[in-house]
C-alpha cells in the first residue's frame, strides 16, 4: 500500500517531499515526481509536506492510474533525494485542474 503523487505536482514540483523519505524512493521527471511502489514503506511523512497536496495514500479510491503511472516512471527516471528550487511559475498551476491531460512530460528530469 504504497503512498503515491498525483496530478497536482505536475508543473509544481516542490520537492519538500523527497527531504523527508527515509527510503529516497522519489523519482524525478521534467514536470513532476513520482513514488517507487515497491521501495516505498508507506511510513506517510511525505503526505503533510507537499505544498500542493499531491501525496495521497494509495488505499484512496480512483488513484489506480496514478499507482500506474508511479511504477512506470519511477523505473524510468532518476532517483532525486534532495530538495531542489520549484518551477518559477509553480504557483500558477498549483491547483489547475487535469494537468496529466495538458502538461504531464515523459521526459527525465535531472535527479541529484
Ligand atoms: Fe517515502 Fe514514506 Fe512517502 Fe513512502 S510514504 S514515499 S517511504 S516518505
Ligand atoms: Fe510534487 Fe509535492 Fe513533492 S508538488 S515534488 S509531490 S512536494
């Protein structure tokens, strides 16, 4: 029962999260982060940390496309363990809705 990132970090990219993950399971793309599902150890202190509230715990219902797309990625992309500068317009999209529709990148982002 891993915790899982969902839309609201894409284009927000934050990062408090992954400062505080005792197992750095976060994994960086160009717009957002996503959680290794087996490697997470569903210990839930990456939750009250993102500012856009895009940390759900996947015992929540819907989230089946987002477990999905966090193991996908999380296999794909760079390991990220220290909190790095947001996007300089994260605030405009911090709430928008359906960003995985409009602005979601399979693009690798940096890592550390
Ligand atoms: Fe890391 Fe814990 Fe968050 Fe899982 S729930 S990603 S182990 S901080
Ligand atoms: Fe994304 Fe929130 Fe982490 S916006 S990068 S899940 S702090």
């Amino acid at each position: 029962m891993p915790y899982v990132v969902t839309d609201n970090c894409i284009k927000c990219k934050f990062t408090d999260c992954v400062e505080v993950c005792p197992v750095d399971c976060f994994y960086e793309g160009e717009n957002m982060l996503v959680i290794h599902p087996d490697e997470c150890i569903d210990c839930g202190v990456c939750e009250p940390e993102c500012p856009a509230e895009a940390i759900k715990p996947d015992t929540e219902p819907g989230l089946e496309k987002w477990l999905k797309l966090n193991a996908e990625y999380a296999e794909k992309w760079p390991n990220i363990t220290v909190r790095k500068d947001a996007p300089a317009d994260a605030a405009e999209f911090d709430g928008v809705a359906n960003k995985l529709e409009t602005h979601f990148s399979a693009a690798p982002g940096e890592g550390d």
